[in-house]
C-alpha cells in the first residue's frame, strides 16, 4: 500500500523560464533590488502583481509577516494599540502584531474554521485595528467583518498568506481592507522559499510601509508610482524607521514565472480538494465544513473534523493513517503546535477560548497540493476512510 501514496511535500519545479533570468543574475551580481537604475526583477513582480489583484500599489518583502508588520506600522496606531485578530491562525500572526508594538485580541472561531462574529462585535469596540487572517485560506464572513468594522471606523488589513486566488463575491481576497498581505514561503501557492507582498490602493500607508521596509535615502524613487505616491513619499523622508525586510532579484525571479501559473494552481487545488472533502463526507465520523456560499476557495490543504472519537480514537485515527502513509495533523493535540493559542505563551495573557479550543482539538489538516492527481486523492481518501473504520470498528477486517 505504502508505495503508492503520493508524496505530498515536495514541491513542483520552479518553471524552467526562472533559470535564465537567475543565471543573468548570478553573472551580473546584481542582486539588490535598488542597484538597477530600472526595472529590478522586484520592481517588475510589484507591477505584475497589483496588476494581477487590480490594485494600485505593491511592496514586495522578505516574508508575509514583514508585510503584515509593516502594514500595522504603516496605519500609524498608537503606541500599545489592540489588533483584534481570530484565536485560530499560525503564531507568525499575533507575533507579526507583538513586533509592530501592539496588543493581540483573540476572537472566537467557529467549528467551521471560521471567525465567531457574535464574539468578533463583542470584542470590536476594545480594537483600534483589525487583522483578519484567512487561516488555511478559510474566508470568514467578509461582509459583516467589514460593515462591522466601517461602522465602527476600525482599519482591516488581510492577513491572505494561504488565500491566493481566493474570491468573494468575485472580489479577490486580498483586495477587501486596507490592505492585504501574501506569503510566498514554500508551502503557499506560489514558492520561492521565503517572501511577501503588501498590495493597497492606499498611497500613504504603502509610502510608509515602502521606507520602513528599507527604501532609505531616495532609493523610493526606484518604486513605481503615481502622484499621489510621490507626494506620500516626499511627505515621509527622514520620519521612518528603517527595518530592512526586503526581496531579493533572485526571490523575485522565483516567483515571476509562477504568476502565470497560479489558475492552474487554484483549479487543481480545488478540484483535488472537492474530490477529498467529497469522499469523506460521505462517511460517518468526518464533518467537513462547506464554503461560505460568497466563497470561492483556493485550497492546498483539506481541513475536517473528527466528529464523535473519544481523544483515544483520535489519537489511532492518526496513527493508523500515518502507518499507511498519510500524515494527519490535529491541530490542538500535537505538542506546541504554532496553530493552537495556547501555546502563544509569549502573549500577556492569554484567554480562555472555549469554542475555538474545542474546534482545534478536533479539527484535522492533511495537504493535498494541486499537482496531484485524483487517484492520488483517492489513495489518500481511502486511507482516511480505512483508518476512520479502524478506530470506530467498522472495519471488520481489521479488528483482529
Ligand atoms: C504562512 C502564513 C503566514 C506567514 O507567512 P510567512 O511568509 O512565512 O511569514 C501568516 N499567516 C498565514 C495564514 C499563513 O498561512
């Protein structure tokens, strides 16, 4: 059985077009994305992306959390200001609002990944920003987050690292706060081992984010802009602290020819995802949440729930499919998994979170990349399903 399951960490090739470029590259030296007079391969990713999201403005960094740092630092918040973030995120998210010298809020999230909006307008009146992480590119309800939030004058910048072609409504995740940041490490859609982007049609805040990412002295001017940009630019030299969390040429060169593979991606992605969550909602003992019906996902990964297993089912559910060869995550059962808030020890304080506690003690995370095929997603969906047998004893061949 073992040969057969698909390998799901590796990753696909870096699309051959990256090598030249990468080769004129290493023959130059030129590297730093400011030493280019011009058309810097980081210059060209920040224009070919906001022309890809249909924004204004793009600041490609070194990580999605540089993008979300700097996006906090860059709303200008008071000194201790409170970002209300959803409890169920990776801990780069509340660390990323530790760094810029704010105070995480946790709010609830539901059993279907997604953020709990009765608790979200309880606590929305303590925030003076809102960070809404798209945990697993899981969208939770944008409309009444940013009615809500608009309501209340609080600022929303989109935490969209695994939301990469993701769509509400048609309109593509990312593109709906102030601001929307991307992840392009290794395990997102698009791979180039580490980077970010930062995209917004706000002029002042991405003049900030543009020096304090490390656009000192005039090196600004080497950014694409508009008039409004310029002015923003002007406004703030000299008044920024720099960070330096820039992209490297040879990042850039990564990603670039990726761009173009992204709807493949999201199509694969999808089609490998349904195929799975189909397969196993069929089953008794697995719940998988449905979209939110204003959703259209981008998914790399399938998230469920074990429903009704004792700890110690769960615990042989586990085993059983990694001896088989599928690896499952149970996001609050691992020993200091970063998903689970209670191991934000670094936090002052954490509180008690009963709904999204018991969501991460039952909710399992199996990748499952695009570049599969669906009979590799059947082998891993019949794995699944003979070790849900296994543990509930519905599978007679197996009780010895
Ligand atoms: C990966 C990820 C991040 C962090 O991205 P980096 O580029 O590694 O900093 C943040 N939020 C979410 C939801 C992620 O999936």
């Amino acid at each position: 059985m073992n040969q057969a399951v698909p390998d799901v960490h590796t990753a696909e090739p870096i699309p051959a077009a990256a090598r030249s470029e990468i080769e004129r590259l290493l023959l130059t030296g030129d590297l730093f994305r400011y030493t280019a007079d011009a058309n810097a391969p980081v210059s060209l990713l920040e224009t070919e992306f906001a022309a890809l999201m249909g924004t204004r403005y793009a600041l490609a960094v070194s990580s999605c959390s540089a993008a979300l740092f700097l996006s906090l630092k860059a709303l200008g918040l008071k000194d201790k200001a409170r970002v209300l973030i959803p409890a169920f995120t990776f801990a780069a998210v509340p660390s990323a609002v530790v760094h810029a010298d704010c105070a995480p809020i946790l709010a609830e999230c539901a059993e279907n990944y997604r953020i709990d909006l009765e608790d979200f307008a309880r606590k929305l009146p303590q925030a003076d920003a809102v960070l809404i992480s798209h945990m697993r590119g899981h969208t939770s309800d944008m409309d009444a987050i940013l009615a809500l939030c608009e309501a209340a004058g609080t600022p929303v910048i989109e935490d969209a690292a695994h939301s990469l072609g993701t769509l509400w409504s048609g309109r593509k995740i990312g593109t709906l706060g102030r601001a929307g940041c991307f992840s392009f490490q290794s395990y997102k859609l698009v791979n180039a081992g580490e980077g970010g982007i930062l995209i917004t049609d706000d002029a002042d805040l991405v003049a900030r984010a543009i020096i304090m990412s490390g656009a000192y002295e005039h090196m600004w001017k080497k950014h694409k802009q508009d008039d409004a940009l310029t002015k923003a630019l002007t406004r703030w030299q000299n008044q920024l602290p720099l960070y330096n969390l820039r992209l490297s040429n040879l990042s850039a060169a990564i990603i670039r020819p990726q761009l173009a593979e992204i709807p493949r991606r999201v199509r694969d992605g999808l089609r490998n995802h349904d195929h799975v969550a189909a397969r196993l909602s069929a089953e008794p003992g697995f719940h998988v949440p449905p979209p939110l019906p204003q959703e259209e996902r981008a998914p790399d990964s399938l998230q469920f729930n074990l429903v009704g297993l004792t700890a110690l089912e769960q615990e042989g559910f586990a085993k059983t499919a990694a001896k088989n060869g599928v690896k499952v995550q149970i996001f609050g059962q691992s020993t200091d998994n970063a998903r689970a808030f209670w191991n934000w020890q670094f936090l002052d304080g954490i509180p008690d979170l009963p709904k999204t506690r018991a969501m991460l003690r039952q909710a399992c995370d199996v990748r499952l990349p695009s570049r599969l095929t669906l009979e590799d997603c059947d082998v891993i969906s019949d794995i699944l399903i003979d070790a849900m047998r296994t543990v509930t004893g519905r599978n007679q061949r197996n009780v010895a």
